[in-house]
C-alpha cells in the first residue's frame, strides 16, 4: 500500500510512510483526517486483504459492491457512480513474448472529492509509471484527483497499443510462414494467436464507451482535463481499430492457411494416384499371364518374357511422361 499527499496549487507532493504492521493503513487513515481543501490523496494498493481494504472503505465511504468488485478483479471494464465517488474499473494487458500470450489483469479506480484510490490484480502495475508521469507534470496535479484517473487509463492504453504491435509482429511472422514453400501445420499457431487477440479484444472493446463520457464537461471536473481525456480516447479508439483489423486477418489467414492444406492433401492424392495408374500396367500384364491357363499367346515364344517386360516399362514409361508433363508427379 502507498499513499501520496498531493498539493493542487503548488504541485508539491508527501509520500506517506505506510510500511507498518498493519500495512499502512492506519498511518493512511491519520493523514486522510487531516486532508486541507486545497490537497488530495493518492492510495494505490496492490491485491490487498479484504479486511485492509473494507476497513479503507470505511472512511472512504465506499459503497459495499464497489468493493466487492474490487476484490474479486473479474469485472469487465465499466465505471459505476455511487453518491460522489466514481468507479472505474480497466483491463490491463502485456504481451508475453516467450509464449505468444496476451496476459490480463485490472485497475480499480475510484475518485472521491479528495482522494484517488487505485486496485490493482495482475502482473501487470500501470500505476508505477502512472505516478512517474504524474510527478513530472504538476500542471496536471492542479486537476485533483481526475488527474489520477487520467495518468493510469493513458499507461493502461498506452501499454494496449505496444501489445498490439507485438500482436502484428507475430501475425506477420505467420503470414510470411503460411505463404512459404514450406509444408508446416500451422493450425495450432494460428489459432493459439487468434484466441489471445479475443481475449484482448475482449479487454479493449468495452473500454471504448467507458471512455466516451469523459470527453466531455463535467460539472465537477475541470473543463482543462477534457482534451487529455479526447487524447486517451483516440489512442483507445485506434488501438480497437487496430485489434479488430487483426481479428479479421486473423480469420483470413486461417483460411488460407486451411485451403493451402486442402491443396496439399489434393496434391499427394493426384501422385498417389499416378504412381497407382503407372503401377497398374505391370500389375496387369502380369496378371494376365499368371493366369497358368494351358493355351496362352507367346508362352512357348523364346522372346515372350523379355517382351512383357518391355511392355510394362514402355506402358510405365509413357504414363509417367505424361504425368509428368501435367504436374501431377
């Protein structure tokens, strides 16, 4: 748990020993009591006990399904008003590029009047770099606690576009392994990628209206926080542009990659068959003449082995010419 005091006018800020026993909270709680009108507090706590964070509630005044959802960390992102504070919740997501997986996680954001609470779950902690970028513009700390909300959900899209672009390095790859001359099953891969870009699909879509209200003026925020929302926002709506785009190609590819299959699979059955027709005229001229019938044409002829042999490889000989030339061989 970490908790910053953060002054709007100057910009100067107060980190908050929380390294006690308790986790902090009480030193939290103290400093909370005493907040001035001119101050607001950042709490970012990372996959905290449910008795650490019901108790934070308390003086929040936190309502008790907002907790409950950020506890459990399987919400889809939304955001929900309860009284004078809003809940945000988003989907974090990296791109693990040993595996070719695209891991989620989530961020409870909650703004009251004077403070900024962050939940987070995952590997995946926005709110580390969040505070840095924050701490470098202290004309956006003069916005209050909307600032919060604004510096976590620009590192969370921000981190959506770079795994997007991992996402199409990866697709490009299987593009360029599909298309060549080589005769690998790519199936599996192929579809291991699309799965993952549902699930990333899954996480980004719902954000996309989530974000649309905060483009535009809010009587209890300032009206200077609109255009770095209407920023967040584009880059949100190009990056779900960018998603679904490899969603279809995706598909695409798999179909080619199964009608390149098909076209394998059509292949070997023509050789099968040639080498079948080309097998077929010996098999047949030595059939007939294994019959062991008594009256048979040229079995007495001193030249009759030697010219059945001959037979079978001139038959063999021009079927494979002729298949051959047709490029069935």
């Amino acid at each position: 748990m970490e908790c910053v005091i953060y002054q709007e006018q100057t910009g100067e800020c107060e980190q908050i020993d929380c390294r006690q026993a308790d986790g902090g909270s009480q030193a939290a709680l103290d400093r909370l009591a005493v907040l001035k009108p001119e101050e607001f507090a950042w709490i970012r706590m990372d996959e905290p006990r449910p008795e650490e964070l019901q108790r934070l509630s308390q003086y929040l005044e936190l309502h008790p399904l907002a907790i409950e959802d950020a506890v459990q960390a399987h919400q889809r992102p939304k955001q929900e008003r309860y009284g004078d504070v809003l809940a945000v919740a988003v989907k974090t997501l990296w791109f693990v590029e040993q595996t070719a997986d695209v891991e989620t996680g989530e961020v409870m954001i909650f703004l009251g009047p004077s403070f900024a609470l962050t939940v987070r779950h995952g590997a995946a902690d926005p709110t580390v770099e969040a505070a840095r970028r924050l701490a470098q513009q202290p004309h956006m700390r003069e916005l209050g606690p909307v600032s919060v909300l604004h510096v976590v959900t620009d590192v969370i899209v921000d981190a959506y576009a770079e795994a997007a672009a991992q996402v199409r390095t990866d697709l490009t790859e299987l593009e360029r392994c599909v298309f060549s001359p080589a005769r690998d099953d790519l199936t599996e891969q192929i579809y291991s990628l699309k799965r993952e870009v549902v699930e990333f699909r899954d996480a980004i879509q719902p954000l996309v209206p989530v974000m649309q209200p905060f483009t535009a003026a809010h009587d209890d925020w300032p009206r200077q926080v609109v255009p770095y929302f209407r920023d967040v926002a584009d880059h949100l709506t190009r990056t779900d542009t960018e998603v679904r785009a490899l969603d279809d190609l995706l598909a695409s590819v798999l179909d080619a990659h199964l009608a390149k299959v098909g076209t394998w699979q059509n292949d070997d059955m023509r050789r099968i068959s040639a080498w079948a027709a080309i097998l077929a005229i010996p098999t047949m001229v030595a059939g007939i003449y294994g019959m062991n019938f008594a009256h048979m044409p040229e079995l007495d002829w001193r030249y009759g082995y030697p010219c059945a042999l001959a037979l079978m490889a001139l038959g063999s000989g021009l079927l494979y010419r002729a298949f051959r030339r047709n490029g069935w061989l």
